[in-house]
C-alpha cells in the first residue's frame, strides 16, 4: 500500500527574500563590516525614514527597543502613565515597564480594531506622558482624533506602526504623522531584516537624543566616555543590507499583500456572520495579516484545530494585555470599571490565516476551502453541544 501523503503546511508568514537580498548581504559580509557600523546601516536609516515621510531614522536590533528606545528618549519614567491599547502585541506594554512607567490601557474601536479616542480621552490623567496608538495588523489608527487631545495636554504621540509598514493615513504614510514612529523587521513583517527595528521622526532634538542613548550612550566627539546609562540597540551591518533590498522590493510586496486580501475576501463572502480586516474610508491597510473574526459562538480553537489537521496553520488575535496575569495584577493598569468590551470580543472571535506573499491563487482557494469546512464543523460541534 503507498504511504499517505501528508497535506502541504501553510504557514501564517514567511519572509520574501531573494537574489537581491542574498547579494547585499554578502556584499556587507565581504566588507568586514558586519556589526554596528557601515554603509548599509546609514544607507537603510535614510530611506527608510524618507519612505516614511520623516526626516531621521535610527535604526535597533528589534521593534521592541525602538519603542522602549522612543520613550526613553522623550524622558518617560517612573511615576509617569503612558496610555496603550489593550489588544496589541504585548511588546507595546512591555517597552513602558521597561521604562519604570504605569500602564494605562484603553479599549478599540470595533470599525477598525485600534484604540478608540474616546477611550483615550478617559485615560488621560495629569500623569499621562505619551500615548501610543497601534497601527494594528496593519491599519492604522484614528491619528486625527488622538493627536489633538494629546498636544492640548503637551503629551508626545508614539505610532506603533510594528505590524503597518507602507500603510496609509489619510494619504500619508504611518510612523512619520506623530511624534515619533517604531517599526519592526521580525521576520514575518512585510519587510524583514530578521530581527530589527527603526524609529522614525521629524524631530531632530529627538532623534540626537536616541541615538545617543542607543550606542551606549557614548558621547560623539569623545570615543568611551559615557556621561549617562544608554543601550546597546544597535542593529547590525548585515541586517541593514538585508533591509535596504527589502525596502527596494516594497511596493511589491505591499501589491501582493493587497491582492492576497483582495482574493480571501472574494472566497469566503459567502461566509455568514464571518469578518475579515476593517478597512476604513480615510485608511488604507498594508493587510500585514489576514485576519478573520469568527460567528458569534463558533469556537475559535475548534476551527485553528481543524485547520492544522488539513495543513493550514493560524494565530488567535492577540490576548487583551489587561488578561495578562502580570498585568492584570498591576493596579494602575485599569481604568474606571476595568472593562474592555470590544477588544475581549474581537481577541476571542479573531484568527489569523495564511497571509505570506508569495501565496498563489490556488493555494489561497486551497486555504479558503479548508476554511468553510473547518467552519461547518465548528458550527456542527457547537449545536452539539
């Protein structure tokens, strides 16, 4: 008997690197320089930041230090609040504990998924010290509604654009709109380095700033000497040749992702009570993840279980971060009531599917198809039960 074939795995994400890629890096690697100094690491800071719409880039070892770098670099710390969406990736949290501030957390918006500014204006306290709106999943925010009550107050804006490169507000490229913007080039963004990150801004008291602080906080015209604590942040030669030819590539990659969603959304229409990415008129998303929201009370684990059975790998949305045991125990991180009700519905109605780039057609009606049958069977289970 001929042994059974198991299906082909979709993964969620994969990175799209090419000859191109592959010839820069070599070409950093032949030059010795491979570490946190050479051509490649300026030459990827400034188009970057040029893409973005901003005049200086400073770039870090991962999205994490960049936001954690933003905030150290506008001076927040201990004794000060800095207001966060709860359903975002738990780095953006993370980066304000690093920082010795309080967490504030403000619910979404169901139209968009990201943090609603009636929320924020709740959240603002004498205390409050920076607001970081998330572009999440690659759409951004209501910057437009947010911005104003925070400079009202004299309070920075931080775009969190880790999961939103290329995506656009009202015309205008997320990362370079606020104070400052964070990116990460983890290698399942639409562009990669590997790891990576890059903070952006229009700033230059700002920008000198971090990029002291993310070499040690070495003083330029004086090699070792270190007049206060900094951090190594640095990203290295090598990455940053990897992110230039990237960042040649990202129109195409963003074409593909905007195709890709354009073809989900065309398979699975007939999908009752089934919701995919929200794309508002004023935004258009850079579709980092397809992500799909579930029926009302169909099990989101019971469909993610029967399509790993059929090869098709997802993610649930991200928790709420207030249901983190170590956030939730902290008492400053709750607002009035402590009620979250629209990112608890999307985080447990959410699943993300296959959405890399180089997806053909076939093998997002392949996905779309296990989709509707992993969808009946869950519709099945729950009447069952």
């Amino acid at each position: 008997m001929p042994e059974s074939r198991k299906p082909r795995l979709y993964p969620v994400a994969e990175p799209d690197i090419g000859e191109r890629e592959a010839s820069y890096v070599m070409d950093a690697v032949r030059s010795g320089w491979v570490s946190s100094l050479g051509s490649y690491i300026d030459l990827f800071e400034r188009k970057f930041a040029a893409y973005c719409g901003a005049q200086y880039g400073i770039s870090t070892c991962n999205g994490t230090a960049a936001l954690h770098l933003a905030l150290a670099a506008l001076g927040v710390g201990p004794g000060d609040e800095v207001i966060v969406p709860t359903l975002t990736f738990v780095a953006t949290a993370n980066a304000v504990l690093y920082a010795g501030a309080a967490v504030v957390f403000a619910d979404v918006e169901p139209e968009t998924w990201c943090i609603d500014p009636a929320a924020v204006e709740c959240a603002l306290t004498p205390r409050t010290r920076a607001v970081i709106p998330v572009h999440l999943y690659g759409h951004p925010a209501d910057l437009d509604r947010i911005m104003p009550l925070a400079v009202a107050r004299g309070v920075p804006v931080i775009e969190d654009a880790a999961e939103a490169h290329g995506a656009l507000y009202k015309g205008r490229r997320v990362g370079g709109i606020a104070d400052v913007g964070v990116f990460s080039f983890y290698g399942n963004k639409v562009i990669t380095t590997g790891e990576g990150g890059m903070l952006v801004t229009n700033r230059q008291e700002l920008a000198e700033r971090a990029r002291f602080l993310h070499g040690h906080a070495m003083t330029p015209e004086r090699r070792y000497w270190h007049p206060e604590l900094g951090f190594n942040y640095r990203m290295t030669n090598l990455q940053a040749a990897l992110g230039v030819a990237q960042l040649e590539r990202i129109d195409e990659l963003l074409a593909r992702k905007r195709v890709l969603m354009q073809w989900y959304r065309e398979l699975l229409a007939d999908c009752e009570g089934v919701m995919l990415n929200p794309c508002a008129p004023w935004a258009e998303s850079c579709y980092w993840l397809v992500s799909a929201l579930l029926p009302p009370g169909v099990r989101r684990d019971t469909v993610a279980a029967e399509l790993r059975r059929e090869g098709v790998d997802t993610r649930p949305l991200f928790y709420p971060l207030h249901t983190l045991p170590y956030l939730k125990r902290r008492g400053d991180s709750q607002p009035d009531g402590g009620a979250f009700p629209v990112a608890e519905g999307i985080a447990r109605r959410g699943l993300s599917l296959p959405s890399g780039t180089r997806l053909k057609r076939d093998d997002v009606e392949q996905i779309a198809a296990a989709f509707k049958r992993a969808l009946a069977r869950a519709h099945d289970a729950s009447g069952a039960a």
